[in-house]
C-alpha cells in the first residue's frame, strides 16, 4: 500500500467506527445531532494525521479523499438511520 493511503483509510475506518456507534447505541435518538459532531471529529482527525505526516507534496488530495470518503460514509448513516427510523 502507497504511504498516502496509510494517512487517508484511518480516517475512513474511524467515521465508520462512529457511525456504527451512533446507529447501536442510545445517540441513534438523537442522530441528527451525532453525525455532524462525529463528521466535524473527523475533519480534525484528517488535518491531524496529514500534519503529523510532515509530507507537503499532495497534502490537499490527501486531504480531500479523507474529508470526502468520511462525508460518503456518514451520508450513507444517515440514509439507514432515516429509513430505519
């Protein structure tokens, strides 16, 4: 695996962690409330990890694919968590 998908799959792993979080636990109430907060946890989470790789070069993509392949799952939360509803 190239190095930049090793600071980009953390941040996909951890946003479907907190989604399945919020869908099993009691916070699935209040879910319109929980996704947004796991999501604004998750951009920090991305700009965390693309600093500590002190890399530059591609810093924005990396970025990018992490904010966008975290927003994909938490949209796909709260579709199952609106139809399950």
């Amino acid at each position: 695996m190239d190095w930049r998908w090793g600071s980009i799959i953390p941040v996909w792993v951890l946003a479907v962690i907190g989604a399945v979080l919020i869908a099993v636990t009691p916070a699935h109430e209040s879910f319109w409330t929980w996704i947004p907060a796991a999501f604004g946890i998750s951009i920090l989470l991305t700009f965390a990890i693309q600093l500590a790789t002190r890399t530059p070069e591609g810093f924005v993509h990396r970025a990018v694919m992490s904010i966008i392949g975290s927003l994909a799952v938490f949209a796909v939360a709260t579709v199952v968590l609106v139809v399950a509803g």
